[in-house]
C-alpha cells in the first residue's frame, strides 16, 4: 500500500468513526447534540479532513462554514442551489435596509358623514385580532360611536394569481397576500360533532363566515388557510376579514349596522385614525424568522417595493427593491442570487452557498433576530427535497457564519452541521495551539 493509498484509508476510518459517534450523541440527545459533539466525539486529524470535509452527507448540494474571503471549510460553494426559506434572511436584510427597523405598517380608517367607515389596508403583516381590538377602541376614544357601513379596501396591493409558488391548500403556509389580511389570512377554529364551528382563539370571535370555512374538514381543532376556499372568487378572506373588524369594533362598544362591502374606492370622508404597528419592523421579522411565517415575509417583501417604488405593491416592485438593495451592499452577491419571491416558496428562487455567505455578513448587526438552538443561530430551510441550514456559529468574540444547501432525496443537514462543528472545534482548538 502506497502512502497515498494509506492516507485515504486513514481518513476514511477517521471518518467513520466520528460519523458513528455522531449518529450516538444524535441518538443519545437532540437538545444538546450540537455542543456535546465536540465535547464527546474523538478529533479528526487535520489531514483526515482535508480542505472539504463531510461531503459524504452530499449528494447534491453545497457549503460554507467561516467568511467568503477567508473560508474554514467549503465545498461547491460557487454552485446555485433552491435555499428555501433559508432566504427569509436575504428578505429580512432588505427590509431592513429599505424600510428601516423602526419602520410600522399602517391601517388607515376614514369616516363620511353617512358614517361609512372605509378601511384601506398597506400590508400590515401584524394585523392579528388584538391589535384590531385596539383599533376599536382608538376609534371609540375619537367619537365614533355608530358605524352604517364597513368598507374593505385592499387597492394598494396588486397582485396577480395564481405565481408559479402558490397553491390554493388548506395550510397555513400558502396563505395568500393582500393590503389587508387579517390573523395571518387564517383562521383557527374548532369543529363538533353536531357541525358547528367556533373560533378556536379566546382572543377571536366567531363570525359567520367561519361556518364556510369548516365545511369538509374534520371534527377537531384547525388552523386553516382562509384564502384557501377563495377558488369561486368570493373573497373569503376579505369577508372574513370584515366580520373580524365588525365584530372587535362591536366589543370596543361601536354599534355596527349594514352592510360590509368589499370594493376599492377613493376614501370617502375624513381619516380619523392612522393605526401603525405595535411593533416595529425589527420585532416582525424577529417573529417572521422565528416561526418561518411565509406570509409575513412576502407582505414585507411587498411593502418593500411600495415604499420604493410606489403602490400598488406588486412582484415585481418586490424583486425589484430586493434588486437595488443587493446591488448597493454586495453587487458580487447579487449575481450570485435570483429573488422570485420574499419567503423562500418559490423552487425558482437560487443561491449560492458564497452569496448567502456575503449575506450573513452583512446581517450580523441583527443577527440576533435568528432563533437559537444550543448555541447556534440558525435559520432553516425546508421543501420537497431541499434541505438548508443558514446562520452563525457563536465564538467567544466573534460570529462565524455558515451556509448548508442540501437540495437532494435524503436529509442530511443535521448530520452535515454536527460533522462542521467537529472541524470547526478542531480548527479554534488548533489556532489556540499554534505560537
């Protein structure tokens, strides 16, 4: 056996013995799996990594662990990968960088003298039932005390469906956009044996649409997509978005008679009420990367286009925001990344792992709106055969950012982090060493 030969058998059963004792730790523990791999599992030797490690864990796929001038640890990092909702983090920098983080949404309401009250949503992400509740009571707070007719105006978003990354399904997930949605464009309600159906929040009414709404499912609890029965072009979500308004403002102590009507108008009347966030932008997209709430990124990705380039939002206002915004922070980044869409839905959405790289290090003054998990802040990124990790390493002084594009049959992200955390123990523990 030549020394060549000899080396490569050293490494590969290098390799399997720390891959082994992943797999035990990982089996042992998934709290803590990530930070006892290091502690537990027996170092690599430097030469058993080589320049790529872990690429066992790839068939199709991509990664970067450290800077892009100055890698750790790549491997196929030049390639254009699907990165799934990995790329909320591109959408969030833009928003961030357009908007603002102090930035708020808002909801306009104006009154006429027939006390027509016209409601004239701008993609408020954040419009859940505890924030209209309020709204009730600002506008009772300024003398409205009777309302005739509720208008629904939902003009200063255009959109047209279906997009190649929207399916009208019962999941929350493929909730539609719109100016005005309200509880995500979702309701959550329970279903009884005897059929009827009540909402399934303390904090939401049942309103009479939700009756439509729980035809054909299961007696249970549910959250389902409210734009997801829409099929007729019966605005269901607009619909449902007046009774929520009509029946908060009723609690607040507003007697609401007539019709609700659903139609786009020069508001009529006075504005009474300017009604904004309650949250800055900072605190939505902490939420937003949080749960991996698609609706939210793309009614922010929206906005951002509206607010550069004028309502009615639309896609392309979107994508061309999202354009301008890379072009100005990491021009090589943006030639590396196609932007369909703001959530990451879309299969023509595409990046490289050395772009998403470029993209962390530009985030890292808000990394903290990341989830963290034993240590790492990390966002996922998940479809039908696409498996993406993308986020920091804590050091003691320092962030170090990381790139996992998996887009093949089998999940190996988990096992392909847990490989790069060995090396990059093995690394810091190396740079300690050296004089």
């Amino acid at each position: 056996m030549n020394n060549k030969e000899g080396g490569r058998k050293k490494a590969h059963v290098a390799r399997f013995s720390l891959v082994k004792c992943v797999a035990r730790v990982l089996y042992m523990t998934s709290a803590a799996a990530w930070t006892l791999i290091i502690a537990v599992c027996p170092p690599l030797a430097a030469e058993s990594l080589g320049n790529a490690p872990c690429i066992e864990h790839i068939s199709n796929g991509a990664y970067l662990l450290g800077d892009a001038e100055t890698p750790v640890s790549s491997y196929n990092e030049d390639a254009l990968f699907i990165p799934a909702s990995t790329l909320k983090i591109v959408t969030a920098l833009v928003a961030l960088e357009t908007l603002g983080p102090e930035y708020r949404f808002s909801t306009a309401y104006y009154i006429d003298e027939d006390n027509r009250l016209t409601i004239r949503g701008f993609g408020d992400p954040w419009l859940i039932s505890e924030v209209i509740a309020e709204h009730g009571r600002q506008l009772r707070l300024r003398g409205i005390t009777h309302i005739n007719e509720i208008i629904i105006d939902d003009s200063a978003f255009r959109l047209e469906f279906p997009q190649n990354w929207q399916h009208r399904s019962d999941n929350p997930y493929d909730a539609e956009n719109g100016a005005i949605n309200v509880n995500f464009n979702t309701a959550a309600i329970r279903k009884f044996e005897d059929g009827r159906v009540l909402s399934a929040e303390s904090q939401t009414p049942t309103v009479a649409i939700l009756t439509a709404l729980g035809q054909g499912v299961a007696v249970g609890y549910h959250r389902i997509n409210v734009s997801a029965a829409d099929a007729g072009g019966n605005n269901l979500r607009l619909r449902y978005a007046g009774e929520i308004f009509a029946a908060l403002f009723r609690q607040a102590g507003i007697m609401v008679a007539g019709a609700i009507s659903i139609r786009s108008t020069a508001p009529r009347g006075r504005l009474i009420y300017n009604a904004h966030t309650p949250i800055p932008l900072s605190e939505v997209l902490r939420a937003c990367l949080t749960y991996s709430n698609n609706m939210i990124a793309n009614q922010i990705f929206l906005v951002c286009g509206a607010e550069r380039y004028g309502y009615p939002a639309n896609w392309e206002k979107g994508r061309r925001a999202a354009a301008t915004i890379l072009q100005d922070l990491a021009p090589r980044a943006k030639s590396l990344i196609h932007i369909e869409e703001g959530s990451g839905l879309s299969q023509a959405n595409q990046v490289t792992a050395d772009a998403m790289v470029e993209i962390l290090a530009l985030f890292k003054p808000y990394a903290d709106l990341l989830p963290e998990q034993d240590g790492i802040l990390v966002k996922s990124g998940t479809l039908s055969g696409v498996y993406n990790y993308a986020g920091y390493l804590k050091a003691e002084h320092h962030l170090d950012p990381f790139v996992i594009l998996l887009n093949q049959r089998s999940n190996k992200r988990d096992e392909l982090l847990s490989c790069l955390l060995h090396y990059a123990g093995l690394r810091t523990a190396e740079r300690r060493q050296s004089p």
